[in-house]
C-alpha cells in the first residue's frame, strides 16, 4: 500500500456513497469505474497504483469541495496535473483530482513588473502562448513544456534546460494560494522573521511561526546536510525557513512538496523577457569522458544551457522519422557524444562572437577534426531559426527517444536526476557506467551538463525480479557515490516513490524527522498524497509497479503484423507497452497529435490515456473480454486514427492501427452494426449505387429519411452524405497519353472514382500533358474496381480488406516490378499501401507495391526536382489556403503539396496550422460523433477558413477534409490536381 494515515479500508457500499455524494455537489466529471480509475492509475514512472475514483472540477470551489468531501470519508487526495511526474508523485489511492481541464486560466499579469498569477492547471506552453505577445516568458523549459502543468512543476519544483540562467521553479515563484488539508485557504508569500503585519489568519500565522522556528532552531544543519548545488530538488525546501534567507518565502516551502503539505489554488510566477536572439554550438567529441570533462570549462563562457546528447540518443534519432533530418543535417562524423551550447545575449553580434570564443576554447581544450578519437571533435554552428528549433525539439525528446526501443528492456528512471559538482561530473559518470556494466546492464544519458545533472537510465526489464534487484544495487551504489561528491540524489524530478526512501542517507536522521515534523504540522491526518517525502514505500516494491510479479498478458489472436515487437499477440502487447506516459499527445498546438483530446481535454480521449487502457485490458485488469467490451469502444470513439501518433509521438505508439485490431476483435464478439457495414461496404455498393444515383441520394434531400437513418444506422442528421453521381470516374482505355512517354500508374480511389471524378480527370490530364504514359489497369479478375481496403479496417474487416488488397496487388505488381510509380490522389488510399498493406502482407509482391507508391504531389516533387517534369502552368488567383491531410502529415508527405503549388506563377501558398479536420472519414458522420467532429474543426481549420477572402483558394487533398470545410464554411475546397488544371488552362487561354 502506498498511502498510509487516514486511508483505511473501506466496503463497496461506502464507496459507492461517496461517489454518488461527489457526483451530485460536482458539476464537473466524477469517475468511479475501472476504466477511468485505470487511466490515472499511472503516470512517467514505472509504477501503478488504482485510485478509488477521480475528479475533474470545473472550478475551484469544486476542487476544494472535493477535498472536503474526500476529507468527510476519511479518503486521501492526490491533485493532478498533466500526469507526466518521473517518480510516482501522481498516482495513489484515494481520490485523485485533475486540474488540467478546467482550472487552466492567466487569472492576472501584470507587464511592467513583469508577474502573473496562473491557475495551478494551465500547461506551461499554453501560458507562454499567451505571454509571448507582451515580450515575456516563464522561462522554467521543461521538456514536457507541452503538457507541464504549473501546479506539477510547483509540486515538484522542476528546473528546464536553462536554469544556469533562470534557476529553477523555486527561484521564479514569487507566492501560492493553497488550502491546508483541514480547508483552511492561506496566503503563501515572503513574510518577515516577526511575521508583522503578515495577513492570515491566526492558524496560518501559528503554521509560520512555526515553521521559522524550525528553520532557526535547524539552521545549522541545513547548512551542513543540504548538498550545495543548485540542482537539489529533494525533500522540503527547509532552507528557505532558516534566518539569513530573510524575509522567508513560505511559498518556497510548498516548491517541490509534491502536493503532501497544501492543496495549490493559484501560482504567482516572476516572469522574463523573452529571447530574442539565440545562436548554438554543437560540440561534438569522439569520447564520452573527454565532452563530460568539457562541461565545468563550456560554461565559463556564460551560456544559458549546455545540453549532452550521447550515442545511444543520436542512433535512435536517425531511426526517427520525425528527427532523421536534424541529425542529418548537425551531427558529422561518428560522434561519441553532442553538447548543446546555446547563447543569448541581447545582441545578436554578441552571441556569434560567444560563438567564436566556443571553437577556440574547443582547441585550447585539444580538440580537432583530424585528431585521434579521444581528442576528435569540434563545433558546428546553428544560426538558422528553423534548425534551432529542430534541435531543441529533439533535444526535449530525449526522454521518448530513448524509450523507442521495441524491446522489452526499456531506459528505467530512478537515478535519472542525480546532481554533482562540474569538476566531478567525468568521473562519476565513468563510474557510473562501471556500476551498470557490473550488474549486466547499459545506460543512457542526456540533459543537462551545464548543472551536472544528467538524465542517466540503465536499460533494464522490471517484470524480471533479477532486473528489479539489479535497480535496487544500482540506486543504493549510485547514491552513495552522490554523496561522496556532495551532490543531490534528486536533481530536477524530485522524490516521489523513487527516491524518498533514501533520504535518511542523504540528509541524515535529523533532517528527515524535521521532514516528519513539516508533513504532520501541516497535514495531521495524513490526507494530503501520503507517502511520498516521508514514510515512503521501498522503491523497489514491486506491488506498486505497473508490471507486477503476477502481470500476464494471455495470448491473443491478433489481425494484424506486429513481428516488430515482442509480447503476446505476435508482439501487440509490446506494441502497446510502448507507451510510457510521458504525455507528448496531450500536447494542445503544433503538430497534429492528438485531436480528440485538444477537443475535449480527457484522458480518456489522447493517446496515452487509450494506449493505457489498452494495456490494462489485455493483462485482465479490467475483466475478462475487455478488449472487445463497450467500455474500450467508448475509449477507442473518438480516436479519428488520423495516424499523428504514428509520426508524432516519438515511441511511436500507433493507436490507428492498434483501434483496428480492437474493431476486429469487436467485429468477431459482436458482429456489425448497420452503420459498420454500410461504411465497410461501400466499395462494393458504389457501383450499384452510381447506377441509381437519385435514388440513393434521395435520403440527403428529406428530412425523414435523415431522422430515419440517424436512428438506424447512426449517421447524424445534420451531415448530408456524399452524392453518388452517375458519372462514376470510366477510363476510356488502360493507357493514356505519349507512348514513349515515362510509365506511372494512377490509382483511381473509390472516393474519387464515385463521388469527385473531377479530381481524377484533372490528375489524368495534368500527367498527360507533363509528357507521362499513364495506365489505368483493370483489375485481373475483372471483378469491381481496385480499392485498398481503407473502408473495410475502419469496421475491423481485416480479412475483407486484405481481399481487396491482394486483388491491388496482383494488378500492380507487374508494373511495380519494373519500377513504374503506382500514383494515387486519395491520401488515406494511397498511403494504405505504404502502411496496412505491410501489416497484411510481407511478401515481395506486397513491399515492391508499396514501395512505388507515391502521392499525386510526391511524384511531380520529385520530377521537378529532378528536371524531368513539363508542364506549362499559367497564374491563377493569387492566393491557395492549403489544410493538409492528416496521413500526408504522418508519412512526411505534405511538404512536396506547398511544393507543387508554388510551381504556379504567381501564386501565394498559404497553409492553415491545424490538426485533424475532425470528418476523418465516417467519423464526422457518426451521429454519436458528430459534435466532436465540428469541435475539432473548429480548433483552428474552419476559422481560418472563414476568414480568408472569396477570392482565395481552398486547396485539401483529402476527400474528408473537403466535405468538413464546405459542411462547416459553405466554401468549396479543391484537390491540387485541380488546381493545377487551373493552371493549364490559364496558360492555354494566353498562348
């Protein structure tokens, strides 16, 4: 059991009181069952503990009315930000609170002081966000800045990159608002030794007093057990209490108390100006030693961060889509370590001069290109905007790099943060890895060198006992070597379930109970997220962790290839254990990860919260048929399986094709509903429905006929489906165009082909005019169309789809064969054969079909850039508004559309920042999904829409994406080839 003092034991009848009790004085969201409880029972660490039930308040009078009524049960509380703590803070039994949804506000800033006053839930890029526009930021940069909440980062007083600059959370908190855990509300600020007219009542005046007395009376030995470095981030802060740190900020206290003394109800935070001029130094060295070695003389140059990145950070990058070409373009040679020196001084001159001052210090320090290893190296110089962002967007990462191993053993946190001095930072980490070679493991290390804090992780396997000793030996010979250096056990991610344990070596008996004495004056009862600081359990207790001695997942039939992982299922369980909490999918801007949840802001709706109950099910922790049950439908609703996580999330957890396998499963345990097969048929019907074209339009024009089909088949009203046309895309011949011409082949898609064949015509015309021989073949089997079975997997028709799959394959793999490009203008199509088809086929028939499939724009890219592509384009209007569709922005394959339009004379190509379009295919049709579609569209695609002028063009690929655009702004929008075409006839109309 984690949590000690007032949880006690309590019957189902109790519990069910107290939820429906929270339930009716709560407006906001009360959770009781298994499958949300299972979502907060974790969070970045590697343990797991099932809260009794979670709260999302919608105010502040509802989160501390939650504590009263957990108070009135005897029932602890956990609050709760973006659950991305490293150590266990977060998860405990009791009741958890979740400030992230609602309690999110800028509640004040003041500009010219430079102060704001934040909600304990607003996430940090959020706050920055809006900060940016008046010169300021809150520059504490956490990696997680994404989904940080301010209120997590006070609990755990968390430091960034930058802190050699800025110092940490506690040096930029100026005050806290928090209740104690009797409900008593206090104002937590500087007060003077004699507490005058300090405004609190009597309580909190005794509370202080009380506090400073300890402060004095211990004064002595803070000063001799606090280790002196910056980076000292564990225990309570008692040395903000001791006489010479005068006046004394009791806020300070709070920093880094893990939510164990107060319950926080706002934040007041001293703010900087932002950068504006920043250069960087990749220092590359040729041994690990020789860079940790560099660190203590680098920072004499007064940068504001020194950031390492090791070999093991760099190898696992370059098998990252996402972050290939920054490696690529930064790193020379074969470097045994990177370290980051970032300048920022006000003028920019200054900071190339700082710049200059790095490669001469590099050589002072013996170091060169052409010497032998140990002294090989030199800097690279990063001046360019976009690269230093690509880089910090990596270097941020490296947490989730590091845990992109498909393998069972992962990078374990729990010497993660350990601080030392500089001059002894190349030898502790030489003695470190002896440590992890001597228990039969390696390690990872990244972050901060400029404090001497590195993100050090062996990779070790905790469902193995032998493993979970070999991290106990590790945590007890890696702290005892801190301590001889005099530095900190806890650098930056603070205790936790982790680290509390050791405090009695670190801090010696005597300031332990002073801890004891600073937990009970402020929480008698022990209400307030027990034992963590204090009376914490063994780090090592593996009932706690998230794979406990007894975790199994049983072997599952699985639809898909998952050969890359391991586990059951062919390797879905290890597919789906990638996961690792951090969080990146909760992200609210940038990117496109993870729509649903920046629509609705539950757990239940991201990635990770998906990813988690996924997990859950298969092991049996939420009963026996889970993974097919209407609980994990319910979770799986709104996932739009618009693939960012595939591209976005950098352990690559891809819930798009993890939700097929669930549809499959749901599909064999529960068959198909109507709406299942009117979808995943549609390849089937469309050429029968082409033939009776006003009849099957006939439901979009009578509103009875949409009630009727909202209540049978689930398809909302307020949608008007596609119109079928009788028109359908025929092809007069198999080939078109020059003889002599290049071969390419055009996928004729079923959406295009049945309902928008102007998009076909316009493609067919654009690569005949270029000079292309294009074949239009017809499936070998004379059977309908080709399709790619896209409908089929988003009804969990697997083998439906790989029907029709092998039926495209047959007919293109001659073609394929010879290296002739299969082109397609659907992206959801096109890129099923770059992605599923390799999930249902491994043969070399499937590969090489996949491997020439391109886009209608990848291909003309690479023509272009090639020189080979003629095509005499004249100016049409002088603006495209482009929204890309979410498979293209996974596969990389929307830069070569902003490409191919600036191709056109004249034109201005101007591409909406937007996630998802929310209609991802029968998604935005659903009548249970309809309101989140819109939701998501309205986030930032449709406004931007709405404002662009009459004349400008809507340009999206993606057939879902056009209907959304016109359903939600009356505005049509258009496939390139269309625009394109446009562009031919211009050109003709001026000859």
């Amino acid at each position: 059991m984690a949590a000690t003092g007032a949880e006690k034991p309590k019957n189902s009848a109790e519990n069910s009181r107290l939820a429906a009790r929270l339930a009716r004085e709560i407006t906001g969201d009360v959770f009781f069952d298994a499958f949300n409880r299972g979502r907060y029972a974790t969070d970045a660490s590697f343990y797991q503990i099932l809260p009794l039930g979670v709260v999302v308040p919608r105010t502040m009078d509802e989160a501390l009315r939650a504590l009263a009524i957990a108070r009135d049960a005897g029932r602890i509380v956990t609050p709760r930000g973006g659950g991305t703590s490293q150590c266990g803070q977060t998860v405990n039994e009791g009741i958890v609170v979740d400030f992230s949804k609602h309690l999110n506000r800028l509640l004040s800033l003041d500009i010219e002081d430079r102060i704001c006053v934040v909600e304990p839930g607003i996430v940090l890029d959020d706050l920055n966000r809006q900060l940016k526009q008046h010169g300021l930021w809150f520059p504490v940069d956490v990696s997680t800045a994404s989904r940080a909440t301010i209120g997590g980062m006070a609990g755990n007083n968390s430091c960034g990159g930058r802190s050699l600059r800025y110092g940490t959370m506690r040096d930029n908190t100026r005050s806290m608002d928090a209740a104690l855990a009797n409900g008593t509300l206090l104002h937590f600020g500087e007060v003077p030794r004699d507490l005058a007219r300090v405004n609190s009542p009597q309580s909190g005046l005794a509370l202080f007093r009380d506090m400073l007395d300890l402060g004095e009376r211990e004064a002595n030995e803070i000063s001799e057990r606090f280790p002196k470095v910056q980076r000292r981030v564990g225990g309570y802060n008692l040395d903000a209490l001791v006489p010479r740190n005068a006046p004394n900020n009791m806020a300070h206290l709070l920093v880094g108390s893990e939510g164990t003394l107060a319950f926080t109800t706002q934040v007041e935070l001293k703010l900087w100006p932002v950068i504006r001029n920043k250069v960087l130094g990749v220092c590359h060295f040729g041994s690990f030693y020789e860079a940790m070695d560099a660190a203590q003389h680098l920072v004499k140059l007064r940068p504001i961060a020194v950031e390492l990145v090791d070999r093991t950070m760099i190898a696992l990058g370059r098998d990252i889509s996402m972050f290939r070409p920054v490696i690529e373009a930064t790193v020379r040679g074969d470097p045994d370590a990177l370290l980051i020196v970032e300048f920022a001084e006000e003028d920019q001159p200054d900071n190339l001069q700082k710049l200059k001052q790095l490669s001469e210090l590099m050589s002072d320090l013996g170091f060169g290109w052409n010497h032998p290893q140990r002294k090989w190296g030199g800097v690279i110089d990063v001046i360019e905007p976009a690269m230093q962002t690509a880089i910090a967007d990596f270097r941020t990462s490296g947490l989730n790099v590091m845990m992109s191993m498909k393998q069972e053993g992962k990078p374990v946190s729990f010497v993660e943060d350990c601080a030392v001095p500089l001059p002894h930072l190349a030898d502790y980490t030489e003695r470190l890895n002896a440590i992890f070679a001597k228990h039969g493991t390696r390690g990872t290390m990244y972050a901060h060198a400029s404090e001497g804090c590195l993100h050090v992780r062996p990779v070790l396997n905790l469902k193995l006992e032998k493993d979970v000793e070999a991290m106990r030996a590790i945590a007890e010979e890696t702290f005892e070597i801190v301590r001889e250096y005099k530095g900190s056990h806890s650098g930056e991610h603070g205790d936790g379930l982790v680290r509390s344990e050791f405090h009695e070596a670190m801090f010696g008996s005597r300031i332990v109970a002073d801890f004891r004495e600073v937990k009970q004056r402020f929480d008698p009862d022990n209400l307030l997220n027990p034992g963590k600081i204090i009376d914490a359990p063994k780090m090592d207790d593996r009932s706690l962790f998230r794979y406990r001695p007894d975790y199994r997942v049983t072997e599952v039939k699985t639809a898909l290839d998952w050969s890359a992982y391991p586990g059951a299922g062919g390797g879905f369980q290890g597919a789906v254990e990638m996961c690792n909490n951090n969080g990146a999918c909760r992200k609210l801007e940038g990117g496109v990860m993870c729509p649903s949840y920046r629509a609705t802001r539950n757990e239940k709706d991201v990635t990770r919260g998906r990813a988690n109950t996924l997990r859950l099910a298969i092991s049996g922790q939420l009963g026996p048929g889970a993974l097919a049950s209407d609980e994990m439908m319910e979770t799986l609703k709104l996932c739009v399986s618009c693939k960012a996580c595939r591209h976005e999330c950098p352990t690559g957890v891809d819930m798009a094709k993890m939700k097929i396998e669930v549809l499959a499963a749901r599909a064999a345990s529960h068959g198909l509903s109507l709406r299942d097969r009117l979808v995943g048929y549609l390849p089937r019907y469309a050429g029968l429905a082409a033939r009776f074209a006003p009849l099957a339009n006939w439901r979009n024009n009578s509103p009875l006929l949409r009630k009727l089909f909202e209540k049978f088949a689930g398809i909302s009203a307020n949608r008007a489906l596609p119109a079928f046309r009788r028109d359908v895309f025929r092809p007069g011949a198999e080939a078109l165009g020059p003889a002599d011409g290049c071969e390419v082949v055009l996928f004729a898609d079923t959406f295009n082909r049945a309902y928008e064949r102007e998009n076909l015509d316009a493609a067919l015309r654009v690569l005949v005019e270029a000079g292309y021989r294009v074949h239009l073949p017809s499936p070998t089997d004379r059977a309908p169309p080709l399709c790619c079975g896209r409908t089929f997997l988003s009804a969990g028709l697997v083998e439906q789809a790989r029907s029709e799959l092998n039926r495209l394959v047959a007919t293109y793999a001659p073609f394929a064969a010879r290296g002739v490009p299969i082109i397609g203008l659907e992206p959801s199509c096109l890129l099923t054969l770059r992605d599923e088809l390799l999930s249902l086929r491994s043969d070399n028939d499937a590969k090489s079909v996949s491997a020439h499939a391109l886009l209608f724009e990848e291909f003309l890219v690479r023509e272009a850039e090639a020189g080979r592509l003629k095509l005499p384009l004249g100016a049409i209007p002088t603006k495209a508004l482009v929204h890309g569709h979410c498979h293209q922005k996974s596969f990389g394959a929307f830069k070569p559309v902003e490409k191919v339009l600036r191709l056109i004379p004249d034109l201005g190509v101007e591409t909406v920042e937007s996630s998802c379009c929310g209609m991802a295919g029968a998604f935005g049709y659903g009548a249970d999904t309809y309101q989140a579609s819109m939701e998501m569209a309205e986030l930032s695609l449709l406004p931007v829409v709405r404002r662009a002028d009459t004349a400008t063009l809507i340009v999206a690929d993606g057939t879902s994406c056009r209907h959304q655009i016109k359903d939600g702004t009356n505005r049509a929008a258009l496939h390139v080839a269309r625009v394109l075409a446009m562009s031919l006839d211009s050109a003709q109309s001026n000859r």
